[in-house]
C-alpha cells in the first residue's frame, strides 16, 4: 500500500498569509504513460463531507477560488493558500489514487493566527 | 445537481451486521465507480472501498482492514449503491460517506454513522 504522510500536524497563519501543507507519498503517484499524478487535495470543515480542492496534483475543482493551488510531482507534493481567509479554517487532506487502496494523508489542520 | 444520500446507519452489537445505501441523482449513476470513505469521530479518512462500472465488470477493491468482512454491491437500476458489513468491530464505529469516483472522488454524500457496541 501507498503510505502517504502530511506536514506539518497543524498550522496557524494569519488573516491574508500564505499557509503551506506538504503531503508525500511512499511511492511515486505519477503515471508515465499519461504524465499525471494520481494526488488530490480535500478540505473538511467540521460536521461536513470532505471537499475536493485540486486533483491531477494541480488542477483546481471548479468553483475553488484560485488562492488554492497545488504543485508537485512523484512522491512530494504542496497545497499552497496564497493568502489565508477565515473560512479557509479547516482540516486539509491529501489522497492518492494511483493504486487501491487509494490512501489518505493524515491531515493538516489550519487555524487563523 | 449530484446528490448522495446515505442510510442505514445505526446502532449494532460487535458482530452484527449493517448494509448501508447510498442514493445517487444528478448524473449518470451506472458510469460511474462509488467508492465508500469512513471517518471515526476525532479521526482522519480511511478509504473503505470501491465499486467500478458495467465497463468494468463492477470490480471491487477493499481495504485491507475490510476485506473478507465487507461488500461493496451496486445496483444500477435503482441509482444506488451498498457496503454491506459483517463481523463488525468496536473499531468499525464511524461516519460512512459514499462518494462518486469519476476521475477523482468529486462529490460525496453526508455521510451515516455506524455505531458498534455491546
């Protein structure tokens, strides 16, 4: 199985600063035949289903307001927020699906500084 | 617009046994791979397992915490899909969220709460 892990644990930024989540994966996601990584980032607000923000590693949802954007490639990806608002506040989760079982990070939590 | 409504929830005893539902509208249900995502309170996801397509020969793939205990089934007709549990486990205690897969898991239900106590 692929092994996915997230940094940091929990991160709190202030109000319009950048937040920063690093996700890695235990074997590269990238398919070579097609040239896209299997990785797509989730937001979860409490009591809520989780979101899909970006997948294909980069590829914002539509309706996901651009100050989203992930980047990456193989095994070490970033979900970057370019400038925090509040209702940013939520726990961020990255998930392969390269292979089943398609794994999930642990998770990122961001708060407001 | 997509909907997924899952049911079946509840309460049951360790070892009994649940089947949960997962009601799609909006889109073309028998294109699409479902996928079932638990979530323990507190806790992150964990993938539970998955249902392809017709196209597919309806494949399934467990989790490894799963398998041998839990089936994924569709049935195409009625839009819905279903992850029955058996031999469930204190540790199966969770919110099941249903989610379609098509490219990536784009939208999800609300989930159901399965609670598993003596």
């Amino acid at each position: 199985d692929i092994v996915m892990t997230q940094s940091p644990d929990s991160l709190a930024v202030s109000l319009g600063e950048r937040a920063t989540i690093n996700c890695k994966s235990s074997q590269s996601v990238l398919y070579s035949s097609n040239n896209n990584n299997y990785l797509a980032w989730y937001q979860q607000k409490p009591g809520q289903p989780p979101k899909l923000l970006i997948y294909w590693s980069s590829i914002r949802d539509s309706g996901v307001p651009d100050r989203f954007s992930g980047s990456g490639s193989g095994t070490d990806f970033t979900l970057t927020i370019s400038s925090l608002q509040a209702e940013d506040v939520a726990v961020y989760y990255c998930q392969q699906y390269y292979s089943t079982p398609f794994t999930f990070g642990p998770g990122t939590k961001v708060d407001i500084k | 617009e997509v909907q997924l409504v899952e049911s079946g929830g509840g309460l049951v005893q360790p070892g009994g046994s649940l089947k949960l539902s997962c009601a799609a509208s909006g889109f073309t249900f028998s294109g699409s791979a479902m996928h079932w995502v638990r979530q323990a309170s507190g806790k992150g996801l964990e993938w539970v397992g998955r249902i392809r397509n017709k196209a597919n020969n309806y494949a399934t793939a467990y989790a490894a915490s799963v398998r041998g205990r839990f089936t994924i089934s569709r049935d195409d007709s009625k839009n819905t899909a279903y992850l029955q549990m058996n031999s469930l486990k204190t540790e199966d205690t969770a919110v099941y969220y249903c989610a379609r897969f098509v490219v990536v898991n784009d939208y999800w239900g609300q989930g159901t709460l399965v609670t598993v106590s003596s």
